[in-house]
C-alpha cells in the first residue's frame, strides 16, 4: 500500500510540473505573438515573402488560366466579340431569313390561308419576345436581339394583316401597334436596356406613317409623337441613356419635315409651333435639369443632345414663322434662343460640379448658342431694338460668366459688347426733338457702362479678365457723352461739352477716390483732368482776354496745387 501511495504521489508531481511547463509555454508563445505583431504593424514592408509554392495545373485548368486576361489589360476581346455577339445575331438573322423563306414557299402553294398565316407570324414574335425577356438577364446579348427579332415579326404581321388581307379595321390596328410599341417602351424601362427601347421607338415612328390615309389629321399626328416624348421623359429620370435621345429627337424632326413639305402651307400654325415648343422644352428639361451633368462620353453626348435639339427647333422655326408670321419671325426664333440660354443658366445655378466641367460643358454649350443668337439678331431686328438686344445679351454672357466664374462664358462676352458699343456708334436715329442726355442713346451707353463695371465687381475670382471690364467701363460712358454732345449740342459749343464732361467726370472720380481709397476711381479722375488742362494749356487759355488768363491762371493754378495735395494724401491710404 506504501508503495502505491508513493507512485501516485509521484504521477500528480509529474502532472502538476506538466500542467506548469505548459503553462508557460503558452505565455511565451503568446509574448512572441504580440512581438511580432508589434514589428509587422510597424514595419510591414520588410515582410519576408514566402516561396511560392508551383502546382502542377491540368491542361483545362492552364487553358482556363491562359484565357483569362489580366485586370490591366485593356485589349479588345475579339473572342468574345465575334462568338458571344456577333455570331449569335448572325445567326438569329439566318434563322429569320429562313423563316422567312418557308413562309413564302407556304404561302405560295397555299399551305396556309390567310389568317393563319397572320396569326402564326404574331404568336411567333410573342414567343420569340417572351424567350428575350427570359435571356435579358443571363444572356444580355442575346435578349435585346431576340426581343428585336420577335417585336419586329410581331409588329409586321399585324400589320400585315390590315394591309393585305383586311383582316380587322384600320382602328383595331392602329391600337394594336400602339399596344405593342408601349409594351416594348415599357419593358425597355423595367429592364433599363436601351436597346430594346429603340425597338420601340421605331414601332412608335412607323405606326403614323405606315397607316396614314393621305388626310391632313396633324393635330392627331403631333398629340401622338408628343405623347411618346413625355412617356421618355417619364422613364428618363431612372435611365439616364444617351443614345435613346439622340434616336427620338431625330425621328421626331424627320416626321415633322416629312408632313411640313406638303402640308405645313396648308395647315394652322397653332399644333406646328406647340410641338416644336414641346419636344424642344422636354429635351432641355431632361438635359439641363432632370439629369446630373457628366464628364466623359456621356457629356459629350449630352452636350450634343442639347444642341441639336436648338438647331432643328430653330430651323423649323424659322420654316414656320416665315410662312405664317414673317414680320415677328426674328422675335420668334429669338425667343426659342433665350428659352436655350435661360435653362442653361438654371442648370448651371444647380450643378455642384468644379469649374473644369463648367468650362467644358457650360461654355461649349453657351457657344454653340451664339450663332442663333446673332442670326436671331441680324434676322429682322434693327434700331434701337437691335442695339438693345446686343447689349442684354453681352450683359447675360458676362454676369453669368462672372456669377458662376466660368472663363469661357466671361471672355465670351467681350466681342458682344464690343459689337453693342459698335452698333451704338456706326448707325445713330438722329431726332430734331431729343433732348441733352435725355434720350435712349445716352441711356444705352449709361446702361452699359454701369453693366460692364458691374460685370468686373461680380467677375472679380476669374483671372486676368475683369481688368479688360474696368478699364472698360469708363471708356463707354465718356464715348456716349461725347455723341450726345456732338449730336445735341450746337456746333460752336462742341468744344466746351467736351471741356466739361472731362472735368465733370474728373471731379466725381477724384472726390470718389478721396471718400474711399479705389486706386481705379484715382487714375481715372487723374486722366480726365489731365486732359482737361492740357486742353486749357495747349488751346482755350491762349485764346482767351488779358483779364480771363489773369483769373484762370490763378484758379487753375491753385486748384491744381490743392488737387496735388489731395492727390498725394489718397495715394498713401491706397499704396
């Protein structure tokens, strides 16, 4: 029993230094643990890397793996292309033709009458739509192309069967193919795949023109096509396409031209000019405001959107007008213009984006107005109504240029001015009864000259440009100063309405400068009165009595002594 006892004794000794040695064992593992990870967090690059271990890989595997291309690579997968894409539609079109040729060889002998024949070619492009709608998503390549192929079988047979064996009334295939492309629409918008929605478009543009029965119905025609333009802005705010547009706003104007060749002469203006508006309005509200603006190919499209839907509304306008209202045609196409400009001034207010894309989109777009703008201008307007648009529109260009400071709208705005200032001075209405500073031609040059300044005041973050509108501004006033003494003044006192404009606007800008320290206000009065006295200097002092150069030698000369104290005093508050 001893002996037992001691041996148990023994085994829980061994057990308990066990239990001990293993004990600390853990603790030394875990101390390593925490060493290590302090090391790799603080130096991870100087980690050893392992050898890479080299598997023997199977022919399929190594294939698989030769096929697969690197995430860098930017190759053209033509494998994927000609097998994937390509064959796939060659194939489905082989299987039309075909189709199409056992339909003939059948209709030909007589195997099958006319409304099976009809009806077969229906329920085939519904079977073939449904199987695309099935692969939209697995196979989406093949969906839209077997959902083309079946609408378009579909589509056709119905037809068909109205045109050729009359088999149900010209309403019952009008709503028919109406159903049909709206179904196609819709099912474009749940699955957001383009493609399939241009299948519909073309359903929608050859149903008028296919049924068309030769009478003059065009109040129906454009409530129709208006119809399919608001169901697109409908489904463009959760699309976003930018093929889709450009597809509608084509077939749009050539459905247009097509009925205007022969009936536009022949018909009210009222629907022409409500769906050239409406088509025109939908578009700039989708392009401007509904979407966000976007860098890259979709801008450029957007971009070119935008512009097309201006040229062929102002075209049609233009069309329009000229046989219905030729003497307000100018107006009228001018109108369309600003509507442009005012939803591209209301898109630029909205868009957070940097100044790069304002540069980019906005100016690209502002430009390309510019000659509508001007052909609007030179198009019937003259007078002051000619002079006083120029002016708006150089005013527009450069506040909004200057509010969102966009360079491009900023420096366009520059030769506008230039060609209002232009047209103030090269073609002037004289009136024998305006009177001194009161009449339009002084006003617009006023006008201008405080929109020029203000421009600066508003410009002033864009580089370099808004010292060309301060120094400017000025400039302008005096010139519209000088023709309005030129032109309301009697001849012999042409030079004293210089002399005291020169010293009118000195004074005002000079005791502007003593008020408040603005370095441009000090030049200028500096300039005016310079002129002034070497005008006195050089020519009216000389010409004067002993006892007026004894007067104005005193005056002048003590004013200008005080003007040069006055003058030294502002410089030091200002430099």
């Amino acid at each position: 029993m001893a002996n037992q006892d001691e041996q148990v004794q023994s085994l829980l000794q061994r057990i308990y230094s066990l239990e001990k040695e293993l004990a600390n064992l853990k603790s030394e593992a875990q101390s390593l643990r925490l060493v290590q990870n302090k090391q790799e967090s603080a130096v991870p690059q100087t980690k050893t890397k392992e050898p890479e271990k080299t598997t023997a890989l199977t022919p399929a595997a190594a294939y698989s793996q030769e096929k697969t291309p690197s995430s860098s690579s930017k190759r053209i997968d033509w494998e994927s292309i000609l097998g994937e894409n390509l064959f796939i539609k060659i194939g489905l079109v082989s299987m039309l033709l075909a189709a199409i040729w056992f339909l003939k060889l059948a209709f030909e002998k007589y195997w099958i009458n006319e409304s099976v024949r009809i009806w077969l070619g229906i329920l085939t492009g519904a079977i073939v739509t449904i199987q695309g709608i099935r692969y939209l998503k697995p196979w989406p390549k093949i969906g839209p192309s077997l959902i083309g192929t079946g609408s378009s079988l579909f589509f056709a047979s119905y037809y068909l069967g109205y045109f050729l064996y009359d088999l149900y009334s010209l309403e019952a295939c009008f709503v028919g193919l109406f159903i049909h492309s709206l179904t196609i629409i819709a099912l474009s918008s749940f699955f957001k795949n383009e493609v399939v929605f241009g299948f519909g478009a073309l359903g929608a543009f050859l149903v008028p023109v296919l049924l068309s029965t030769g009478e003059n119905s065009y109040q129906f025609l454009f409530t129709y096509l208006l119809f399919w333009n608001f169901i697109f802005l409908l489904i463009s705010s959760h699309t976003r396409w930018r093929i889709a547009p450009l597809v509608l706003l084509i077939g749009d104007h050539l459905v247009f031209s097509g009925w205007a060749l022969e009936k536009l002469e022949v018909s009210g203006w009222g629907f022409p000019i409500l769906f050239q508006l409406g088509t025109f309005l939908i578009f700039l509200y989708r392009e401007s405001l509904l979407l966000p603006k976007e860098k890259g190919l979709a801008g450029v499209l957007s971009a070119i959107t935008t512009g097309l839907a201006l040229l062929f509304t102002f075209l049609q306008g233009i069309w329009i007008s000229s046989i219905f209202f030729p003497k307000f045609q100018a107006a009228f196409v001018l109108g369309i213009v600003i509507v442009y400009y005012v939803f591209l001034l209301a898109s630029l207010a909205k868009t957070k984006e940097t100044k790069p894309l304002l540069d980019s989109v906005y100016g690209v777009l502002a430009l390309g107005g510019t000659p509508f703008i001007l052909t609007s201008i030179f198009l019937g307007l003259e007078g002051y109504a000619l002079r006083f648009t120029l002016i708006a529109f150089a005013a527009f260009l450069s506040l909004t240029g200057a509010r969102f400071k966009s360079e491009i709208l900023y420096a366009l705005g520059i030769p506008f001015w230039i060609l209002g200032i232009i047209s103030l001075v090269a073609k002037q209405f004289i009136f024998d009864d305006a009177l001194f500073l009161l009449n339009g031609r002084f006003a617009l040059f006023l006008v201008s000259s405080l929109l020029i300044f203000a421009s600066y005041r508003i410009g002033k973050g864009v580089k370099d440009i808004p010292d060309i509108y301060l120094w400017g501004s000025f400039p302008v006033l005096l010139l519209g100063s000088f023709i309005d003494v030129y032109y309301n003044v009697s001849p012999e006192y042409h030079s004293l309405g210089y002399t005291s404009f020169l010293a009118f606007y000195g004074v005002i800008f000079t005791v502007v400068s003593f008020i408040m320290p603005v370095p441009f206000a000090r030049k200028v009065g500096l300039f005016c009165l310079g002129i002034v006295i070497l005008k006195l200097y050089i020519y009216d002092f000389w010409n004067m009595g002993i006892l007026a150069r004894i007067i104005a030698g005193f005056a002048l000369g003590g004013a200008l002594f005080l003007t040069g104290i006055l003058y030294n005093r502002s410089k030091r508050k200002t430099t």
